[in-house]
C-alpha cells in the first residue's frame, strides 16, 4: 500500500473512533423569566440526534443536577435558551469547577438572558443579551468559515432566514472569535433602533478557564430546530466543544 493512502486510512479510522466515544451532553432549559416555546422543539431535535451522533443527552430543567458529582458525568453543557436567575450560589460554584476542568459550553439564544449579576457567566457565554427588533427575516454574514460549526456556512457569504435577533449589554468582539455577523441594514422593523450595534456578532467561540466554549443567536423559532443549516451549526458546535475535533 502507498504511504499517502496509508495515512489517509488511518486519519479516517481516527476520526471514526472520536465519533464512536459517547459524548454526555446536558441540555439545561430552565426559565425564570421569559420562556421561549422553541425550548421543546430544540430538546427534541438534539435528542434525535443523540443516536447518529454517539451522544447521550440528559434535558433536564432541574437545578439540582448543578452538583460536583452530577456534573462529573458529562462532557458538555449546553444552556439552550434558559431566563433569568436558574442557579444558585453552590450550584454556579460547581458549575465553575465543571468548567475550570476542560468540559465544553453550548450556549444557544436565551442563554445570554441568564444570572446578569453573575459577571463569570457573562464572560462563559461571551455576551449578556440587551434589546432585540420584532422577530423577522434578515440577513447574517459569515465572517469566518474555520470552524467546525460553520461547515453547513462554507460555501457562502451570506444566509438569510427569520429569527430574534439579540443585541448584546457589551459587544464582545474583542474577546472572542466572531464567526457570523448580522447585516443591520436587511432589519426592516427597526422599532427605536436601540439594538444597533454597528458591528453585530451573533455566533462565537472562544477557550476560556480551559474549556471550549460556543455561542450562537439562533434558536428562536421552532423553525430553526428543523433548518438543516442551524442543526448541522449546533451539532457540530457540541461536538467540538466535547473536544472531537
């Protein structure tokens, strides 16, 4: 057998065996606060995947899973869109430890309307949500491409579709790796105009205390729980958060 199709195997046999490890996710959807109605349809679309992609999900809305022991059982926790204040102080120290030991953050678009006293979150999620215009359609630019949850992205430079779209408290693009922008100018029910943010990230990825962690603004609709395009985003954002890339 030629060297290069020699590497090329065993390169795909070790791609193979990082899927076929289990990876433990916790899908937390707490609400104190505003409930988005789309937190079902997102449970079931990452519980349907759990089996194409080796995963083990555990949803749950309960705090009480925040715990040392608990929490040593997964390899990441994706916040998918929680309100208000959901933890208290032992449970947010534990989750801080799960972290500070290398374990993966999904947070899908309500988990920037989280613990806004907990300056620790913020800098975990990247940005605290502030104002957002009326839901519609609009245009998002794709700024970066390298990373595993922009492949459905790859070959594009833009994407339109209809969403929430979240202004944030900070913008957080010096501190993390902006991954796609919104396009200001395609919002056409604009309201006052307070959610403008010039440069507007919407999806991130950043390391932090040692664990990889991901944002993304999308998610508000049921809608976007069956887009091909936002599934393949936030499975491949778990998936590399759990470090199989």
């Amino acid at each position: 057998m030629k060297q290069p199709v020699f590497l090329v195997l065993i390169f795909l046999i070790f791609l193979s065996c990082g899927r076929q490890k289990t990876l433990n996710v916790l899908v937390f959807s707490k609400t104190e606060g505003f409930r988005h109605e789309s937190i079902e349809s997102g449970v079931k679309m990452l519980q349907q995947n759990a089996q194409p992609q080796n995963w083990h999900v555990t949803a749950s809305e309960d705090a009480s899973i925040f715990t040392d022991e608990a929490l040593s059982r997964f390899d990441v926790a994706v916040f998918l869109s929680p309100s208000g204040n959901v933890l208290d102080d032992v449970q947010k120290a534990a989750f801080e430890r799960f972290i500070s030991k290398g374990k993966g953050f999904v947070g899908i678009h309500g988990s920037a309307t989280i613990e806004y006293d907990w300056p620790w979150y913020g800098r975990l999620n990247g940005a605290f949500f502030s104002v957002h215009p009326e839901a519609q359609e609009a245009r998002v630019i794709i700024e970066n491409t390298n990373h595993p949850a922009m492949k459905p992205f790859k070959n594009m430079k833009d994407y339109i579709t209809f969403d929430e779209w979240y202004s944030f408290r900070t913008n957080p693009k010096d501190d993390v790796n902006v991954l796609i922008t919104l396009d200001e100018s395609s919002i056409k029910q604009s309201g006052d105009g307070r959610w403008k943010m010039g440069n507007h990230p919407l999806a991130w990825w950043r390391e932090f205390e040692g664990a990889r962690t991901f944002y993304t603004g999308f998610g508000h609709t049921h809608e976007s729980f069956s887009n091909p395009v936002i599934v393949e985003h936030i499975t491949e954002a778990i998936n590399w958060a759990g470090k199989r890339y």
